[in-house]
C-alpha cells in the first residue's frame, strides 16, 4: 500500500510540474495507446468531461451545500479551481496526498483570496480530523487506484469524520467496461496503475455497515455513489 500510495503521489506531483508549463500528459500519449481500438471512447469522454466527473450538478443538488455546513474532499486534486467547489456556500477543507498539489491550492486560495477551512496533504485514509467533523463530503476520482484493503480503510475514515446522517458521494471504477478499460491502461501508462479490484456487488457489501446508498449513476469509466452515513 505504501508504495502505491508514493507512486501516485509522484504520478501527479508530476501533473502539476507539466501543467505549470503548459503541458498535458493525456494530449501526449503514445502511439500504442492511440491506435488502441478503445482510444476514441476516451477521447469522447474527455471531450464529455466525462472521466471523473467532480463538478457534476447531481453532486451539489444531493450534497446541497449551504453557509455553516463543512465540506471535506478527500483526494481533492484540483476541484477547488476546476470542479466548482469554490462557489460552495459550504466550508472547504481539502485532502491530498501529492504535496505539489496541495502547494498548487494554496497559490490558488491566496491569489483568488478564497475563504476555505483547511488544505491537509496526507493519504485520505487517515486524516487529522475530529470525528463527526463534516457535514458532507467528496471522494472523486480517487479510489481506482487502490485495492480492497486500502479502499475500505477510507470507507472507515470517511464514516469517521462525517456526521449523523452526513451526505457523501463517492466513485469507483465501473469494471469490465469498455469505458474502464482504456482508463485502466491510459492511468498505468502515466504511472498510477488502477489497482481496484472490487466488484459492485462486493464494494456495496464494504459499505453496507457504514452507509446508505440513496442512488448511483455510471459516469464514464466511474460508477458514482450518492451515500447517507448510517451513523446515529
């Protein structure tokens, strides 16, 4: 676990690096993977904003964020700037575990003097939170990467920190499609191999004890999961 946890710390410290030059490792693909026969599904779905899809309108419509409530998104990458999250009545804390990331965000807090609660670059499976902290929470785009025993650790943590009855969305890959597939080998190319290896049936039993599935929807490669914390 711990050294995927490094290899996709530095998979997207080097995003960052490449994207302060302008540069953009999903335009620069080899040849192999663009005359893979499933490179066009994942040049549609880019052109859909479709691949992880943190700023989807069903995500604030459930999550309703409003003015008092705290906001935590684990994994957060940079959905403060590009997933809308920054317009949120809500407060914002934000977890990373790519330092450069987390470097990059507070540029973007100072520069756009945005009012945020908290920007933590640590593994999302164990933050420094109090316990039933958060009002609602996010997890996109985040847990392909990992296998079972590191996916349910966040589960936990996740449970851990929100409060009765927290609202949570989540994502997973949607295995066996077409759609994840060429994810799959696109995100090993870049140097983050998807480790997940959970069926739905099987993730849905990980989260049973914790939380409630209240709907989910196939978004891309990802399923997506709209929970309600089960804890009283």
């Amino acid at each position: 676990m711990e050294k995927q946890l490094e290899l996709v710390a530095k998979s997207y410290d080097r995003e960052i690096d490449l994207g302060r030059r302008g540069r953009d490792s999903y335009s620069e693909l080899p040849e192999h993977i663009k005359n893979d026969p499933g490179y066009p599904l994942f040049q549609k779905m880019r052109e859909a904003e479709s691949l992880s899809d943190s700023g989807r309108q069903e995500i604030v419509d459930y999550l309703s964020p409003v003015s008092g409530m705290k906001l935590i998104d684990l994994g957060c990458c940079l959905n403060l700037k590009y997933g809308g999250y920054k317009d949120w009545a809500s407060t914002y804390h934000g977890v990373d575990i790519s330092s450069k990331t987390i470097e990059l965000l507070h540029e973007i807090v100072e520069k756009d003097q945005l009012v945020i609660g908290s920007l933590e670059c640590c593994s999302m499976h164990n933050t420094s939170f109090d316990t039933s902290f958060f009002d609602i929470g996010t997890c996109i785009g985040s847990l392909e990467y990992f296998e079972k025993d590191f996916v349910e650790k966040v589960i936990l943590e996740a449970y851990r920190i929100l409060k009765p009855n927290g609202k949570f969305v989540l994502d997973v890959p949607d295995i066996g499609s077409p759609e994840c597939r060429i994810t799959m080998i696109i995100e090993e190319y870049l140097g983050r191999e998807d480790k997940y290896n959970i069926s739905v049936k099987e993730f849905e039993g990980l989260i049973d004890n914790y939380f409630r599935v209240e709907k989910r929807e196939k978004v891309g490669p990802m399923i997506q999961y709209f929970l309600t914390s089960k804890k009283v």
